[in-house]
C-alpha cells in the first residue's frame, strides 16, 4: 500500500469518530467548487437505475421469450463486458484529462440509441447490437457503466474528502432503489399488456428506458462541471518512482480479488431470472417483483453502511457483508421453497452489492487524486473481465441440469476475493489526498 494511504490501528477509534462528527456537523466545513455536483449526480442515478432495473429483471426473459437458451444469453451478457473492459479503460485514461460529464452524456445517448434499437426490432442481430451498445441486462447497480470513472471523479472532486465513503454509499443505495422502482414497472408494464401475445409485452419496456435516457442527458447538461484542480508540488524523482511503485502494486491486488468478484457476480447474479423461471417455473412478473424487493433491500443496506463505516470502518465492514454473502451462496441451491429461496437470495444480493460505495472509497485510497479515473477505470474493467465467461459457462451448466455448481462455484471465488481483500488492503484516512 502507498504511505499515508492507512491509518495506524491504534488511532482507528479517534479518526473515526472525529469523521463522524464532521460527517454530522458540517456547517464549518468548506464547501468544494461544485458542491452541488453530487446530487445531481445521485439524481441521475436513480433515473437511470429505474431503466436498468428494468432490463435486469425482463431483457433475459424477453430472449427466452423469443427462443434463446441459457447459454446464448449468457454469451451474449459476455460479449457485452468485454466490450465495456475496452471502454472502460479508455474513459479512465481520458476522463482524467478532459471534461467528465460529456462522456456520461455519451453513455446515456449510447444508452436512448439500444432501447430505440430493442423496441424496433425482435431480429437476433439487432438485440444483440443493443445489448452490447447499451449494456442492456448488464448493468445492475445504476451505475453509468464504462463511463463510471467520469463519475467516480466528479464525486472525488466535488466531495469532502472527509464524507466521500456516506456520500458514495448513499449514491449506490439511489441507484438501488432506482432498480427496485424500475423492476416494479416492468412487472406492471408486462401484466398492463397481457393482451399482447409472446415477447410483444416487453417492447414498452424499451421505449420507457428510452424515455429515461433522454431524460437524464437533460439532466447531466445541466451539470455545471468545477474547474480541476490545480496539481500538487511534483515530489522528487526518486518520491515518485516510490508513489508509482507502491500504487501499482496495490491496483494490482484490486485488479486480481476483482477478477474473482466478477467470476461470482457472473456465476450467480446474472441468470437469476433464469434459474427462477426453470427451478419453480415462476413468471416474468411475479420474477421481476422478486428482484423489486432485492434492490430495495441492498438500497436500505447500502443507506445503513453510510452510517456503519464511521463505526467498524471501511474495510472491516467490506470484509464482514462478503464473508456473509459467500455462505449464502452455498446453501441456496438446496432451498426446495420458492418464498425461501426468494428471501436468502435477496438477503445474499444485498449483502453483496451494498458495499459498493464502501468498496469504491477503498479504490480511491489507493492513489493519488489526480489518478482517481484510472484507478477507477481499473475497478470497474477487472470486475467485468471476471464476468466475460462466467455467464456462459453458467447457462451451459444450467442447461445441461447443474442448477446448483455455478452457485458453488460463486461461493469459492467470493471467498477467496474476501481472502484477497484482507491480504490487500487497509482502512483508509478520509482527511487526505489517498
């Protein structure tokens, strides 16, 4: 790890509740150029949570509906993150040195453009096309996804340094919610037109996410983006060399326990539906209503979690919800009732995913301001490279009766990630630069 980016174990107590009280009382805090910036922000990622969450909870069923099996689905959702690897990767870099909020309008026009494309054509080449310009059935946090080093930065810019992990934590708790709203919508769209026969009942879904879209670029325009800041003093050569050195050893690490994130996301996340609809032959709405309460949950951990890092810390927290959610992981195969599977799935869901804001702020800890994108860009590309295979190897599994090995495999790579993290990383000082 890079010097400073830790605090001694001995002080954790004091920093931490020094931090909470800056948290509550922040009337003496200097307000950051664009302090406005972050709820608009959070705004826009509850609007596009909603169209997310309805394509998380309805796009794999509507390619069900017209044919596909598990497996090409799971091709499919491949192909889609390894395009957002390339992307990712690319906003990072540029992200750091131009204006950010132009390439999160970019990603909600990528967005309106495949939601037009779905809506217009059920051909297997189109949808294919859409789902991987706009991540179509991917993305499952409300998150801008390729694009999301643009808003990392923003938030690192226009944040305290000091709130960063509430701020975040509440951002990922909106986009849940946004996702829980947005499957809601989709199992009334889909009940609303019974009378259409087979995958016609899913094409308002598209135009409505279309109509998201193009709302949020109105609203992203009407950022207005603060000036960057200026760089710190350059150190000496030999300081820098030391900086550079420790902080890609340290991306290194977040790269590799990613990987093995993403290998359980992919395994157990994304063919949810799917394995609902074979295991207990449930239906798109009363699916779609599953995956509602789900989001609202992981929102209502991830709200709880803003409050509980300035208690246990960021790491420690991180550490205790991804133990947990391994060992659910295991015994949810074997549930032979619907309800109850429901239940410890949505509970494994939410102690997965509500972290997010924590996990980002321990991403940020580990470099310098001004590299906040790349680190970001590193984040989220590490964490779809898991996914690239893992939903295709998990369709052929359930497609050829292995309803409960990609669970287990899940469990083995999280556990592993939790192993990773603890080896890796530590709590993070909040009041400064890393």
């Amino acid at each position: 790890m890079v010097d400073g980016a830790g605090i001694e174990p001995d002080a954790a107590d004091t920093d931490i509740n020094t931090d909470h009280r800056a948290f509550i009382n922040t009337s003496d805090e200097s307000r950051p150029p664009g302090a406005g910036v972050p709820r608009l922000l959070i705004v826009s990622r509850a609007i596009r949570g909603v169209g997310q969450g309805m394509m998380l909870a309805d796009f794999a069923l509507y390619l069900r509906a017209l044919g596909w099996n598990a497996a090409g689905v799971g091709l499919l959702l491949a192909l889609g993150a390894s395009g957002e690897i390339i992307a990712s990767i690319f906003v990072g870099w540029a992200g750091d040195r131009g204006t950010k909020k132009h390439f999160l309008i970019l990603g909600e026009a990528l967005t309106l453009a495949a939601c037009c494309m779905a809506a217009c054509s059920a051909s297997s080449r189109v949808l294919a096309a859409a789902a991987l310009l706009g991540g179509l059935g991917q993305r499952s946090n409300g998150s801008p996804g390729p694009f999301s080093p643009s808003e990392q930065s923003l938030f690192a810019y226009c944040s305290p340094p000091s709130r960063l992990g509430a701020v975040l934590s509440i951002n990922s708790a909106t986009g849940f919610a946004g996702l829980g709203v947005g499957a809601l919508l989709g199992a009334l769209v889909v009940t609303w037109w019974r009378h259409f026969s087979g995958p016609q009942v899913f094409w308002p879904l598209f135009i409505i996410s279309a109509i998201l879209s193009l709302a949020n670029i109105l609203l992203l325009a009407y950022i207005s983006e603060p000036p960057r800041p200026p760089r710190p003093e350059a150190p000496s050569a030999v300081v820098e060399s030391s900086i550079r050195k420790n902080e890609a050893h340290s991306l290194t690490w977040l790269v590799l326990t990613n990987l093995l994130n993403g290998v359980a996301i992919g395994m157990a996340d994304l063919l949810v539906p799917l394995w609902f609809a074979k295991q207990f032959h449930a239906k798109p709405t009363s699916i779609s209503s599953l995956m509602a309460f789900t989001f609202f949950l992981t929102a209502l951990l991830a709200c709880a979690a803003a409050t509980l890092i300035y208690r246990t810390g960021h790491l420690k927290l991180l550490l205790r919800t991804q133990s947990m959610s391994a060992g659910l992981l295991i015994i949810f195969p074997f549930i032979p009732v619907y309800w109850l599977a429901f239940m410890i799935l949505a509970i494994r869901y939410a102690l997965t995913r509500s972290p997010g804001g924590v996990r980002q702020t321990l991403t940020n800890a580990l470099v310098q301001r001004q590299r906040i994108g790349l680190a970001t860009s590193l984040n989220v590309s590490s964490l779809q490279a898991g996914q690239l295979f893992a939903p295709y190897f998990a369709g052929l599994l359930l497609d050829h009766g292995q309803a409960a090995t990609p669970f287990f495999l899940a469990a083995f790579c999280q556990a592993f990630a939790v192993w990773f993290y603890k080896c890796s990383f530590h709590e993070p000082a909040p009041d400064t630069d890393r």
